[in-house]
C-alpha cells in the first residue's frame, strides 16, 4: 500500500522487517532519522528480539556490528560523510572477515569547509574498500534495495552499502510503498552464516597474514566481488518477482534506443535527467541515460554493452579526485576501451548545489556539437568567485 513517508522513515520500517539481530546507532545528519526510526520501532518491540546499541562513535557502531556478525547476527547500522570516514578501518575489517553487514550511507559532503548537503564524497572515497556499493535512484528504490542487501550479504558473505542521497531522499516526503513484512520474510530467510565464533568450536578469525597468503587473500576477496555481478541481477530479478516491482539491479537505461548521447549518472539526479532526456527527444535530439546501481563491484560488462551504440558519453557526477577528474568518468573509460568514442565528466551538484536541467541541457548540447573538450567540467562553476584567487596582491 502506497503511503506518504519521509524516505528515512521508509528505511527504517524497511530495515525493521528485515529482522536484524543488532541495530548500531550514532547519529550524523542527514542519517539521523533512520536510527531514530529504528529505536522507536525497536522499543515498542516491532523488531522482535532485536538489540539496539547506543554507541560512542561511528567507529564503534561499525566495529559492533563487526562482533555481532562474527557470531551469526544479522546487524545493521547507518551514517554518512565523516562518520563513514571515521569507520574507515573497521569498513577494511567488515570485508576482509566477510561479514554481511548492512549500512545505509545517507551521501554528504567532506569537509572542510564543513558541508552537511548531498554529494557523493563520503561513499566515492571508500569505493575500493571491498564493501558492495548499490545506488537509489529514489526513496522506493532504497527501500527496496535494503532487502536486497541483506540478501546480498548473506549470500556472499560480502558488506553492503546502500546509498541514498542526504536530504534529497531522506527528507523527502513521497508515496512509498514500505516492502510487506510476510514478503520480507519469505525474501529474507535465515541462513547459515559463512564465518561464525561459537565458544563450543573455537576459531581464529582475522589473525595475522604475512606475505607469503596476503595477496591470496585479496584474490578472494575479488573473486567475490565479482560473483556480485552474477548475484545482483539475479536478486532484482527475484525481488521484482516476489514484490511486483522492478528496483536495483547493476544498470537502468532510458530512451537507449538510438541514442548518440548518453548521459551516465547514479543516485537520485536520474530523475532530473530522465526529464531531460525527454525534453530532448521531443526536441528530435537522439539522446538517452543510463543509471548505474551497483558502482562497486563496477559492471564493465553491462556498461560497455549499454553504451555500445552511443557515439558519445557524458557523465554526471557528485564527487571527484582533485588532481585527475571524474571517478565514476574512469570506470565508463574502463568499459570503453578500444572504441573510440569521447567520454565527458560533469562534476556537478558538489555540497548540493542543485543540478538543474537547464544547466545539464547546456553541457549535452556542447557535447554534441563537439564544443566539450574541458576535462573536467564543472556545472555551474561561478568563475567570478575564482576571479584573483593565486594573484598577488
């Protein structure tokens, strides 16, 4: 049943029918209200036996979630920006012991300065620490994708982030459908974890490695990865079927069809350049997108198919690496190379600057008419702010 929620609070029934074990808390905006969420349902004993641990630190939350796992909880947290910078170790930890842990990171800014709005630094910094990392596309969407996550997780034995853009998803207010509880559960059955301390078997988990395994250990934790890319579609696929609904999954084309450009984005900016997309085509521009909804493990495969037609690509992105360019712009020439073709990276919408259609409008434009040659671009650079910036005085 479709009802107004505020994304967070979607998230929050969501990841309460789910049936974590353990629930790790420490509050950053704009995660806030997940956990909020969560320990009210918790307290009023909707989430059965489930624990909720106030704890110090993001660091902490992630490492108690760690524990738990290691003993066959099912265990979930949240945070976003610095906070996830401040797990950072125990994010290494989580992959490397293979623990299904789920998180949602609700995306913000790094500072400094300090930022509280909506980019993708926090989550585009910890890419390659090992953890899946699926993108919303909308507040439905993240809900959804939390019950494939927990699927996920414990069918790899792998981490999953779920991202969700803060204050423009969890803030928002929107008619939601939150995922049935009977459904969930039916999704979501209890399975036998991988790695499990019990006092009765006693084991070592996480010991030290030296150098004659630590590179086949690493090995494996790609080979997992990318089992991911078989795993991920396979879960949308029982999820639109159980659900009635198509969400998740590694790749989401619209008006692909004879397109001669693409635009390549994740997270909820979709929606503004899916409405683009069809201002242009009824404009008779040859024109289409392309979500990406798994960024790590990437799906060289499914973007290079994707994009197999396209004459150009330009790609809209919340984050960057200053001193190179777009992240997610080096993942699209991975999958083009050796057909050549230019691939444009936006940087756009930083601490969240809106990302207007008119403004997106003029960067496809230049692209197609080939006037695009500065890499990067940066959507609405203000150069009058720059202006006398490194001058002397």
């Amino acid at each position: 049943m479709l009802r107004q929620l505020e994304g967070s609070a979607a998230v929050a029934q969501t990841v309460a029918r789910c049936g974590p074990d353990v629930v790790a808390a420490y509050p950053i905006s704009p995660q806030t209200h997940i956990v909020e969420g969560l320990a009210r349902l918790i307290a009023q004993g909707e989430v059965g036996r489930c624990q909720y641990l106030n704890v110090d630190s993001e660091f902490s939350a992630l490492s108690a979630c760690v524990g738990a796992a290691a003993v066959g909880a099912r265990a979930y947290t949240a945070t976003a920006s610095q906070g996830l910078l401040f797990m950072a170790e125990a994010l290494f930890n989580a992959s490397g012991l293979g623990l299904p842990v789920v998180m949602t990171v609700a995306n913000r800014a790094i500072g400094a300065p300090i930022n509280i709005w909506n980019d993708h630094s926090d989550a585009m910094s910890q890419r390659d620490c090992g953890w899946i990392q699926l993108y919303a596309t909308s507040n439905q969407e993240a809900a959804d994708l939390h019950v494939q996550a927990f699927a996920l997780a414990e069918q790899l034995s792998l981490p999953v982030m779920v991202c969700m853009d803060g204050f423009v998803l969890t803030h928002a207010f929107e008619e939601i459908e939150v995922p049935d509880a009977d459904a969930v559960a039916a999704f979501l059955p209890r399975t036998a974890p991988q790695h499990v301390l019990d006092p009765d078997d006693p084991m070592t988990i996480g010991a030290m490695v030296g150098p004659e395994a630590f590179t086949e250990v690493r090995w494996l934790m790609h080979r997992k990865q990318l089992a991911a890319l078989e795993a991920i579609p396979r879960v949308a696929g029982r999820f639109a079927a159980a659900f009635g609904r198509a969400s998740g999954g590694l790749v989401r084309g619209h008006r692909l069809d004879d397109a001669e450009t693409v635009v390549v984005t994740l997270g909820s900016v979709m929606g503004t350049v899916e409405d683009l997309v069809d201002e242009l085509r009824d404009d008779g521009e040859a024109v289409g997108a392309l979500a990406i909804g798994c960024f790590r493990p990437c799906p060289v495969a499914e973007l290079r198919e994707a994009l197999a037609g396209a004459d150009r690509v330009v790609v809209v992105e919340r984050a960057f690496a200053p001193g190179v360019g777009g992240i997610v712009g080096q993942d699209v020439r991975l999958a083009l190379a050796g057909r050549d073709r230019p691939v444009h990276d936006v940087i756009a919408g930083l601490g969240g600057r809106p990302v207007t259609r008119r403004a997106l409008r003029a960067v496809v434009d230049r692209a197609a008419s080939g006037e695009l040659v500065a890499e990067p671009t940066f959507l609405d650079l203000r150069a009058e702010a720059l202006a006398g910036i490194g001058r002397r005085p």
